[in-house]
C-alpha cells in the first residue's frame, strides 16, 4: 500500500534571488497532499525566448517500500533553485566548478547554477548555430567524458557532440562524435551514458525533428539505441522501441537500463549486456503504462547511484527503483521531470522540472 506523507514545504525560490518565496499548495478532504499541477502552456517572449507561465511546485514523497523510507527523510529537504525554462533537461554536475549545468531544449541554451551565483546562461547556441524548424533544437542529454570535457546530445544539429573548450570558458564549438549511420542522419540523440571502457550508449528518439516520426527530413524508419565504440564506430543495439528515451548503466557496468517515454508503453527495462556489450537478456520490466492518465509525465532520464538504486523519472516524477525492479519511493512536483543528476558525493538529487531546476537532498548517504 502506498503510504502518502502531506507535506506542507516552503518553497525556496532561488533565481538569482529574484523569485519570492511561496507555498501554493492545497489540502484534500482527507489532508493529504494534493499534487494536481496541470504544465503550463508556452509563452513567447519579446526577445524571442519560449517561455511559460509558472506555478511553483507542491512537493511530495511516497513510500512505497519500506526499504525506502530513509532514502529522502522526513520531511524531506528539497529547493527549487530556479524557474524561467521553457523545457528543461539534461542536469549534469560538474564536480571542479561545483556547478549544475541544464538544458533548456526549445531555447537553445545551457544555463547553470552554483551556490551564490544563481542561474546564468552557461552556454549559447547549445544545440545549433543558426536557424533550424526543430521545435526543441538545443541540446538535451549531458555527460563529461574521462577527461572532463562536456558531451552532448544536440538535438538541432541531430548528432552527439563533444565540446572543444574548457568548461571554466565554454564556447560552442564541437567535434562530432556521431551524426550518421549507415549514410542516414540521425533523428535527434537525446541522453547518453559511458562505461568504464570509454564506449557511449546514446539513444535517438525523434523528439527534435518538428513531425516526429512523420517528419520528412527523417531519415531513420526507426528510433534506435546506439554504442560508439572505442575506435568511434556506430553500432545499432536495437530498434524496437517506439521512443528510447534515457538510458544509465549499472554500477558494475553489466545492466543497461533504458525508458521508453511512449504513453501506450511507458516502461523501463533492465537488460542484461553479454560480454562483448550486447543486449542479451532483460532482467527486469517496470510497466508505468497505467499511471500516465492519471499522473503527469513519462519514462524519460534515468541515474544509478553507487549502490545499484535507480532514479527514474516518470509519471508522477523521480521513481526511486531497487536494483532488483522494485519501486521504492516516488518524489513529485506536480510537473513532469524529465531527467535526475546525483552530485559526486551523491549528497543531492538534481531534477529538471519542466520550467523548474529542483534539488533534493538525500538523508543519508546512499
């Protein structure tokens, strides 16, 4: 049975200090929390910026497991550290700068945030340099590689990217890791994950082309989940899902995890990887499907901690996920989520949440 805390939480709103703190929420008959948040519609600024009308987040946390209740704590620490995206994703540490990085998709932008700074565009132009019909063209998914340096999925430019600058001074220029395969373009990489080998996992849904799957710049009869292997080759894993969205490895490398953001088949799934890196086998299925009428958002980014547990957002928000397949705790926000980042000491969760950058801290150590 799933246990629901009320939580009546202040809301912290730290946008450069320009946000007012404020606690919006409301009470059921029965005094749990409701948590009913419709996302906001689009608003396009005199500068040309997408943005949106906001409505701070009503946080709450379900127990739905024992084994989670120490997880969050209670009540729970959670901030919103800033609003003011038109869709939010990607949430990267960068554990030098002590900074958290963020994509805003449709406003072509990396912004970040650090603590007494607030939130800054950390990098223009993210996606494409010039003019595109993409709906989302900036980048999405966001990973350092082995020796720091930022890759990217960048949906404008339909490829996966490495950034050439340093990060201390970003400047959008990229080497392209993969645009193509077999000749046909890419439809728009979206997150991605390496392992300890230095081999990139990355999927391509078709969320960055402006008819999706009926786009007629697309390329691809499918939507697929790719490796670049050490010598940069592109190797195709599997086409059969409809929208492979995020994807995470497990800590001893031999899991891939993968959510499929489709409203007809909202699942993540834990496959087994052979030696050689092959999908060999799935151990597990978690079948969401039926929550997505009911509560908002799907399958989308994923994050394992050290040990083992996965956070995966999807509807209703960040479902906290036992190694073994087993839902243990949900945080919402009353927003979709689209994706989760741990900091090095795994001491916060990071989320993006539809306008909002959230963090969570963890009650103890994972």
């Amino acid at each position: 049975m799933i246990r629901l805390y009320g939580l009546l939480i202040l809301l912290f709103l730290a946008s450069c200090g320009s946000e007012d703190s404020t606690d919006n929420s409301s009470m059921s008959d029965d005094g749990e929390r409701e948590n009913d948040l419709p996302a906001p519609a689009g608003l396009a600024s005199a500068g040309g910026e997408v943005q949106k009308e906001e409505t701070p987040p009503r946080f709450a946390v379900d127990v739905l497991d024992e084994r989670g209740e120490g997880i969050f704590g209670f009540p729970p620490e959670i901030d919103t550290l800033f609003g003011g995206m038109s869709w939010s994703e990607g949430p990267l540490w960068l554990p030098k700068q002590q900074m958290i990085i963020c994509s805003d998709v449709p406003n072509n932008h990396i912004l970040s945030w650090r603590e007494g700074e607030g939130k800054k565009v950390w990098l223009a132009n993210s996606g494409i340099d010039g003019s595109t019909d993409s709906p989302e063209p900036g980048s999405n998914g966001l990973i350092l590689d082995s020796d720091g340096r930022l890759v990217a999925c960048r949906h404008g430019s339909r490829q996966v990217a490495r950034l050439l600058s340093p990060l201390d001074d970003p400047i959008a220029e990229w080497e392209v890791l993969a645009d193509n395969f077999r000749g046909r373009k890419l439809n728009s990489p979206n997150d991605l994950v390496y392992d300890s080998t230095g081999q990139l996992y990355f999927t391509d849904p078709p969320y960055g082309l402006a008819g999706q799957d009926d786009d007629p710049t697309k390329e691809m009869d499918f939507n697929g989940v790719y490796r670049i292997g050490q010598s940069g080759d592109l190797e195709l894993l599997t086409s059969d899902l409809r929208r492979p969205n995020g994807i995470a490895l497990s800590p001893d490398g031999r899991t891939l995890y993968i959510a499929n953001s489709d409203a007809e088949e909202a699942i993540i799934i834990a496959y087994e990887l052979d030696i050689g890196g092959q999908l060999s086998a799935i151990s597990w299925t978690l079948d969401l499907t039926h929550r997505t009428t009911e509560l908002p958002g799907l399958p989308d980014g994923l994050e394992v901690a050290q040990n083992g547990q996965i956070f995966a957002t999807g509807p209703g928000g960040v479902w906290v996920i036992d190694p073994d397949g087993t839902p243990l705790v949900r945080l919402s926000t009353g927003y979709p989520i689209s994706n989760v980042e741990l900091d090095a000491e795994e001491e916060y969760l990071y989320m993006t949440s539809d306008p909002y950058l959230v963090r969570a801290k963890l009650a103890s150590r994972l």
